[in-house]
C-alpha cells in the first residue's frame, strides 16, 4: 500500500496497479527483475552486434533501451523480441520517443534509401542525432555536437556564478568554480571531433575563470590556473580518461571486460592517446 506524505500528515492508503513508486527505495531493483527476462531474451539470440562473440546487440539503462544490428533484417527481429515481450508483460512501447539511427559504414558511406522499420505497426521516424543519457550521438559519430552542447552548458553555470558571487572570496570563488565547471559530462568518450570544436570548449572554461575571479582578458591561462591550483582544461580531460579506463577494467560487466581486454580497439588507443598527449 502507498500514501503521500505532506509535512506530518499521510494521506489514505491506496495500492499501486501499475508500474513502481517514483523515487522509492525499492524500484530499481524491482524494475530491473521485471525487464530482466527481455535483456536475457535479447541478449540470447544470435543476431545484433557482437564483440568477441559477446552478444551487444542490446544496451539498457532503467527505461532506456538501445538495439544494435548490423543489418536491417536483424533489427526487425530484435523489435519483434520486445513487441512480444511488451504484449505478455503489460508494458506498451512509446513510438513517439522510439527513432531509428543509420551510422556509416568504413568511410562514412550511407545507403541512399533504407527499408521502413516498424514498432507495434507503426513506422519509427530517422533520427540524425539523438541524445542518449544526456550525451548527443550522431549519424557521423562526430562529437562536435556533444561537445557544443557542453560549451553552452559551461558558459550558463560560469555566468551564474560570476553574477551570484562576484562580492565572494577568492577561495570560495575557486571552489564553486570546480564544482560547477569542472563537470565536462561525457568528456572522456569524445573521440573524433574537429579542433575548432574541442578549442571553443578550452575557451569558454578559461574564460568563465577570468569572468568570475575579475581578471582581465589577457591573462595567460596556465599562470592563472597554476595561481589558483586549479586543473586546466586538458588536465581534467586526462583525468576523466584515466578514472574511466580505471573503472572499465575494474567492471563486471561482459561488454566492458571484452572492450577493455582489446588494446588494439580504437576505444583503447584514443585513451591512450589522451593519456600521454601533453596538451
């Protein structure tokens, strides 16, 4: 049984029919027996995208699902999957929240016409780019957008703080500023991207710091940083990559054992990469 709290007071118990309490304690757990089944269903056919003979031909997270196929066909069997799951388990696919992206093969190129593809009879619209979990991935797998997308959330946190606490003091200034623009989100999987993109970014962090300690313009970024101790910009890249190559082989899970286990992989040389770049 459920009720609402507000202040002291419980309203009457009610039950819950369908779905899980928003919040509660219990419900991801709850919701991940309940999706479970169809993962495994997914996961166990031998159609999709495998890596070392891992079957990757379905990424979940809570409500999110992401089919991976290499072709049309094997898609179209992976949806049928989830419709029949959906009919015997209650759960109804929101077609207008579901889209369908085509990446380019080696060299980028892209069918010029590709076959409908259908949830629950209707036919899903084709997507360019799409923002999964917060992080934009397109059809080019270019970063640039994500990248733009960081930018412009950097430049609103920095001019809020300049704004909010100009009258504060050096030290709290410094701290506010590694906590709400060190964030860089998903900065440690951009992996093609143009320099134009990723330097536009290394500018709006240097200045958001000018901006909200008062210096002038012509300030040089390293003796700024180095006054402050605060990371630059291409310091906080090398860490992120380094705290996520440390959790992926430190993970459980399948896929990311086989993606860490392929030092050949291109994941593993951007990290690389990265990791001993100087600048």
């Amino acid at each position: 049984m459920n009720n609402v709290r507000w202040a002291d007071k419980l309203s009457e118990s009610y039950g819950l029919e369908c779905g899980v309490r928003q919040g509660g304690l219990t419900s991801p757990r709850l919701f991940n027996l309940y999706i479970n089944d169809l993962i495994v269903r997914l996961s166990n056919k031998k159609v999709g995208c495998r890596i070392d003979d891992v079957s990757v031909n379905n990424i979940s997270y809570a409500d999110d699902m992401a089919l991976l196929s290499p072709t049309i066909r094997a898609l179209r069997e992976l949806l049928g999957t989830c419709e029949e799951y959906a009919k015997t388990h209650g759960l109804i696919y929101n077609v207008k929240k579901s889209e369908y992206m085509v990446f380019g093969a080696a060299g980028g190129k892209i069918p010029d016409s590709i076959p409908s593809i259908k949830l629950n009879g209707n036919e899903l619209k084709r997507a360019y780019a799409f923002k999964y979990l917060g992080h934009f991935v397109t059809d080019d797998l270019k970063d640039n957008l994500d990248i733009e997308r960081e930018r412009r959330a950097l430049a609103v946190r920095s001019n809020m703080l300049a704004r909010r606490f100009a009258r504060c003091s050096k030290q709290v200034k410094v701290t506010l500023f590694k906590a709400y623009c060190q964030v860089f989100y998903a900065c440690n999987l951009w992996a093609s991207f143009t320099q134009r993109a990723i330097s536009v970014l290394r500018v709006q962090y240097n200045n958001g710091f000018r901006m909200l300690m008062g210096l002038p313009r012509a300030c040089g970024a390293s003796g700024m940083f180095a006054q402050a101790r605060l990371d630059d910009f291409y310091a906080i890249m090398r860490k992120k990559t380094a705290s996520m190559l440390c959790r992926l082989r430190a993970s459980p899970n399948s896929i990311l054992n086989i993606m860490a286990a392929r030092y050949d992989s291109p994941c593993m040389r951007h990290f690389a990469q990265v990791l001993i770049s100087r600048r």
